[in-house]
C-alpha cells in the first residue's frame, strides 16, 4: 500500500487527512494518508525512515520554509516562493514543490473585479509567500501587513482609509481567527471598508472567520481557503503520480 501524509505541528483539525482518506475511498484507491504531528523539525528524519512505501507528503505550518533544507530538489516555483508544501519521493529523492499557489490563484482569478488592482497581504509566513508569487504573475501590485512595520511591510496600525481605500483586496495568511480562537480576527480597520472590497482569508475552519463576517457587514465580498485547499490537494496528487 501507498503511504502519503502531512507534515506539521499540531495538526489533528487538517483539511488533508480527511480530504485524502475520502478521495482513496471514494476512488477506490490502495493508499493511506498520516498526520505526523512533529514538535521539531529533526524528526521529519525519522518519518522518512520509518514509513514503508512513502510516496509524498504535504508540508504545513510552521515548516514550509525550514523543510527547504532538509530537501535534495526544488521546482522552479518552490524555489521562487521559498515555501514548499509539497513533497515528492522520487526513489532516494526528495523534491519540494508548492502547491498553494495554484490553488490560490485557481480560486483567486474568478472573484477578481477590474477595480481589484492592489492587495494587502496580512502576515509574512510561509503562505504569504505563494500568495504574493500569485498576485505578481496576475499583475496585481500587493504590500505586505504585519505587526511591525518594516521594508516593503506595514504595521497593522499603519492601515489608514486612504490605504485601504486604495487596496481593494485584503489577503490574510495569518492563523489568527482559526478554530478554536474563533472570537480573534487580525486587526484591519473594518469601518473603512467598502463593497468594492474582496477579504480573502486562507483560514477554512471555522468556515466563516470573524475576518469574514466583519468584513462582510460592511458590504464587502468574501471567501475562505476551503477552495484553495481542494485545488492544491488535487494539484499535489497530480505530481505524486506523475
């Protein structure tokens, strides 16, 4: 039997265990996918010795830009992006890819409105990085947010209504506001929004944030990452078997 699984530190709520065991049912496939929930990225050794017949796993937070070196091979856009969340064994090898920004641009194109021409993207993690790979090939000018303020980088307390005036589309890559801490939301000043507005939160559980639903009331559009999840898991079976 194929082994495939998701690498990762507490990750007992994952979309992919669930997503992966129905699919190898459903289509009859011989397969079984496992969390191995690591407390320290040393262990991921282990995890390759110890499972018989791996043949790929998917790469979560917090390590998909620390799994870099532990890799023999990059593609072209994991390399670009500097985040892998996916992993091919090909014989003794293993080779990164990233897969999220397939299915963020997949799931991003058709939201998109003509007047959608610059994002903020909230938080500076291993996420951020394929989205804002994804926002550069669609065109659209981007900044990033964070708690601190630094180069090419805005504090939260940096977002003022001219700024989200001109931004139009807010991306958060950040954990905040995932369950259990559904009552949290990143810190975006909700009253300057507008119905030209597009929130895009990468956070599928709960499905609907308070990001979303503050967002929302003020007119603006809004979606979670549960689309995106499903295009990149897709977009990951595809190269396990290629």
């Amino acid at each position: 039997m194929k082994n495939f699984g998701l690498i990762g530190k507490n990750i007992s709520y994952s979309f992919s265990k669930s997503y992966f065991t129905n699919k190898f049912e459903n289509e009859n496939i011989e397969a079984e996918y496992n969390n191995f929930d690591l407390e320290n990225l040393k262990q991921f050794r282990d995890v390759i010795k110890e499972t018989p017949n791996l043949h790929g796993l998917n790469v979560t937070i917090p390590y998909k830009q620390e799994i870099i070196s532990f890799l023999d091979n990059l593609a072209p856009e994991a390399k670009e992006i500097g985040a892998v969340n996916t992993i091919k064994v090909d014989g003794n090898k293993l080779i990164g890819y990233n897969t999220d920004y397939i299915g963020f641009s997949d799931s991003l194109k058709p939201l998109l409105k003509a007047h959608h021409t610059k994002a903020l993207i909230l938080g500076t993690g291993g996420a951020s990085k394929a989205v804002a790979y994804t926002l550069k090939k669609l065109g659209i000018e981007y900044k990033f947010v964070s708690r601190t303020s630094g180069e090419g980088r805005l504090s939260y307390d940096d977002l003022s209504e001219e700024i989200i005036k001109e931004y139009t589309v807010i991306i958060n890559t950040t954990p905040v506001g995932t369950s259990p801490e559904v009552d949290k939301n990143p810190q975006v000043p909700f009253q300057y929004l507008t119905e030209k507005h597009l929130v895009y939160d990468l956070i599928y559980n709960p499905e609907t944030t308070q990001l979303m639903a503050r967002a929302k009331k003020q007119g603006a559009s809004v979606t979670n990452g549960l689309k995106m999840l499903q295009l990149q898991a897709e977009s990951a079976w595809r190269i396990w078997n290629k």
